[in-house]
C-alpha cells in the first residue's frame, strides 16, 4: 500500500478538529441533561463530567458525551450551587449552555459556558409537586388538601398534655440535634425529658430506605413515646430532598405517634414537614415547641388552682356569714325563750304561793267555823267532826302535793329547755357569737368591708376584718321535709 493513501490518527483527528471548527465556530448551545461521573480537581478547579439523557420510559441512556468546566465556568458552577443550595454532582438534571470541542486526545466533548440554576430548582419543585399529589391521589383517607395545607392522620392526632417521653432521628453527629437536646435539658421551668436516640443518615434522596427503617424502629420498639422528632440542621437543598421522598411522606403522615419535625429548612417546607403533626424550622425551635406546650399546661393548672381557691375562700366566707347569721338568730332565740322561761317560772310561783295560801286559808276558815260547833256538840260530834277533818286533811294534802310536783316538773323543764339553748351550751356545739363594736349582732348591715368584729368561740374570742360580704339563701341547717 502507498503511503500516500493513508493517513495518521492524529492527521485524521485534526481533519475531524478542522472541520468541526469551521462548522460550529463561535455557536453555543442550550441543552437539557443529566450530570454523571462528575469529578472536581480542587487545585485546577477543573470538573469533568458527562452529559447524559435517558428516556423517560424506560430511564435508558439514549445519548451521553463529555463535558468539562473551567475558568469562568466553573465560577459559574459556584454560583449555581449558591443559588440553588444544590451541589453540582451525578444524578441532577440541568439547562446549560455549552459549544462544542474536539481534541485530537481526548476526543469530543462540551464545554460547559453557563448553568440556569431556576430550570434545577422547578425539576426540583415539579417533582415534589407530582409526590404531593400521587400522596393525596392514592391515600385520601389518610392525607387531604385543604386550601394551601395538608390535612393528615398524624395531624389530627392529639398531643399528651404534657410531653416528655421523646424518640428522637437524627444523625449522630448532628449539632442542629445537640441543640436540640442542650434547649430540652436547660429549660427553664426544670422540666424533665426522657429521649431515645434513634440514629440514622439524614440526607440525601439515595439514604430514604435507611431513614425509613429507623422510623419503623420506633413503631416496632413497642415504648410508649409521646411524640417522635425528626431533627436536621442546615444544608444544601438536595440534603432535604430525602424529606421530600413519597415512602417517608407518607410513613409519617399514617404514624400513629405525633411527629415533630426540626429539618431546618429556612426557604420551604419539605413534603415531610408538610405530613408531619408539627412543622418547625429547627431542632432548636421544635425544642422551643415542647417546652412552650408543657408550660402552657402548667399554666392551666396553676390557673385551674387559682380558681379552686378563690372559689374556696368564697364559699368559706359565705358558710361563715351563714353560720354567725344562724347563730344569732340562736342567741336571740335562746335569750328570748329564756326570759320567757324566767316569766313562766315567776308566774307558776306566784300561782303555786297563791293557790297553797288560798287552800290553806279555806282550810283555816272552815277549821274555824267548825271550832264553834264542836264545842257546842257532844263528844260524838266532835269525833265525827274530826274524822271528817281526817279526810278533808288528805285531800287537801294530796292536792298541795300533786300541784307542787306538776310545777316543778314544768320547772325542772324550763331549767333542762335554759340548758340547751344556753349561749355556753351553743358555742360547745360550733357556734360562735359575732359582735360589732362591742354588741351581740346578726345583722349583715352592720358588717362593711374592712370594719373589725370580734367572734366568740367556746374557749377562745377572735379579732377578725371583714373582707367580703355575699348573700346566702340559709337553707343549709334546714331539716329534711320529710323529717
């Protein structure tokens, strides 16, 4: 063969470089593709790369091609990532601006001029937009929309009054976690917290199953937890996009436990937070929550005592007023009955004196009258006479006598009726006597508001200030009607 007729590999790859160079000289183009075998060299700050699209049936690669960054390029790089939060890495679909290299070495391949980060970020948001919806589509008993927010099993779940058995996921060596746990421990009311660290990988998409597992660990641990925490500090975006998988979206959303969710996301909710019973923006803040939500229980109960004693005080100072009225109307009562005892006593004295005297005087007289007729009668008169003044004796005797026991009987009742109703009798019973300014009163209109009394106990007498006054319907010393 002439050798004329042949040529070299690099004469055929600067025929192959020429010709591309004169077809696409100075052109630039926009295209839409995956990042794969991304590798960066820190020190030339150089990425290499492939462009590569799969089809979205069968996810087969249908074209791929080199690609490279450098220089200003990859100053762009940087600046996508600072947009979008997402790392430029494999397995990210993006618009970029590239033109077209041929090397008689390496081959052909893309240089990559410019990355639109807002077409990343609507993949991103179109994607977690499609979950949304396949999660409200497929389990409508479980999750439902609701205007802009999501209504599901796990949200409609009552939080304990108090919370303090606490399963907490989160990474080991996670310091948006310690500060969670450091907020807990050193709250300010002294509150006690009892967390289960249940450790796992919390970020990227590729780590779901691992995630997913360690919340079953929860369920399977068979405890009694009053709340489950999902904490994560800051990151890129695509360290959250393990939140946004559909698996553990919808694991939290049917988790029988209240979720708490600290993910630390500042610019959106994740589809977990959106499950989730409660939604906070850090592991600092979700820790904020518990402690509020203890103190605003407590609060409650302190309230709840407040009106216990107010109450109390009220109705001890209503039963007191009732007791000092009753007992004075028993003093009253008692002194009243015992004067009219006093004038009963008096006037049976009186009767008895008088109706003795007049017996005695008839007695008397008629002893008198028969003197004379005695004397003028023989001795058989006179004995008859005196048997009939033997049993006119008796008689007279008898009544003095029967009359003398009936009133001391009606006496000796008055004496026992005094007794009872004795001021001394009454306060050994629980009573008291009030007076006010030195008189024996019940009535309420003499007692004001900050005017002093003084109650008369059975041993003892009390200087006391009238605080409150509150009317009292006195029904409660009535006997039963049916008594």
């Amino acid at each position: 063969m002439n050798n004329s007729s042949h040529l070299t590999l690099s004469q055929l790859n600067g025929i192959i470089q020429s010709k591309l160079n004169e077809a696409f000289f100075m052109q630039q183009f926009w295209i839409v593709a995956d990042i794969t075998e991304h590798s960066f060299k820190q020190k030339t700050d150089y990425h290499y790369f492939e462009f590569v699209e799969k089809d979205v049936t069968t996810n087969l690669i249908v074209a791929k091609i080199k690609g490279a960054a450098w220089g200003n390029a990859s100053q762009r790089i940087k600046d996508f990532e600072a947009s979008t939060g997402q790392k430029f890495t494999n397995n990210i679909h993006v618009l970029a601006k590239v033109s077209i290299n041929f090397h008689k070495v390496f081959g052909l391949s893309l240089e990559l001029i410019e990355i639109d980060p807002s077409f990343t970020l609507g993949v991103i948001e179109t994607k977690r937009q499609e979950t949304l919806l396949r999660l409200v589509t497929n389990y409508p008993t479980i999750i439902q929309k609701r205007g802009d927010h999501y209504s599901t099993y796990n949200s409609s779940l009552e939080l304990p009054p108090v919370i303090s058995r606490l399963a907490v996921i989160s990474s080991q060596t996670s310091a948006g976690n310690e500060d969670f746990k450091h907020t807990l421990i050193n709250n300010p009311y002294g509150y006690h917290f009892e967390i289960d660290d249940y450790f796992t990988v919390v970020q990227n998409e590729v780590n779901a199953g691992i995630f997913l597992e360690r919340l079953l660990d929860v369920f399977r641990s068979g405890k009694k937890y009053d709340a489950v925490i999902i904490n994560r500090g800051g990151g890129a975006q695509t360290d959250f996009l393990i939140f946004d998988n559909f698996k553990i979206g919808l694991a939290v959303a049917k988790f029988p436990i209240p979720v708490i969710t600290g993910i630390g996301h500042q610019k959106n909710q994740t589809i977990t937070d959106l499950m989730a019973h409660t939604s906070t923006k850090t592991p600092t803040k979700a820790a904020e929550f518990i402690v509020t939500h203890n103190k605003m229980f407590e609060d409650r109960l302190l309230s709840f005592q407040q009106t216990i004693i107010i109450k109390s005080q009220s109705f001890l100072a209503h039963q007191n007023f009732t007791f000092n009225k009753i007992n004075s109307r028993i003093v009253n009562s008692s002194r009243t009955s015992l004067e009219k005892s006093k004038l009963q006593l008096i006037t049976l004295k009186q009767n008895l004196t008088t109706s003795c005297l007049n017996e005695i005087s008839e007695a008397r007289r008629e002893i008198s009258s028969k003197r004379f007729v005695i004397a003028s009668l023989p001795k058989t008169t006179i004995n008859n006479e005196k048997r009939g003044l033997s049993r006119i004796l008796p008689r007279i005797l008898s009544a003095s006598n029967h009359i003398i026991s009936k009133e001391k009987l009606a006496l000796k009742s008055a004496v026992s009726l005094i007794n009872v109703i004795s001021p001394e009798n009454i306060l050994k019973k629980g009573f008291a006597i009030v007076k006010s300014n030195g008189e024996i009163t019940s009535d309420p209109n003499k007692f004001t508001p900050g005017a002093e009394i003084e109650v008369i106990l059975r041993l003892q007498s009390i200087k006391a200030t009238v605080n409150t006054k509150k009317d009292y319907h006195g029904n409660d010393f009535n006997l039963p009607t049916g008594i």
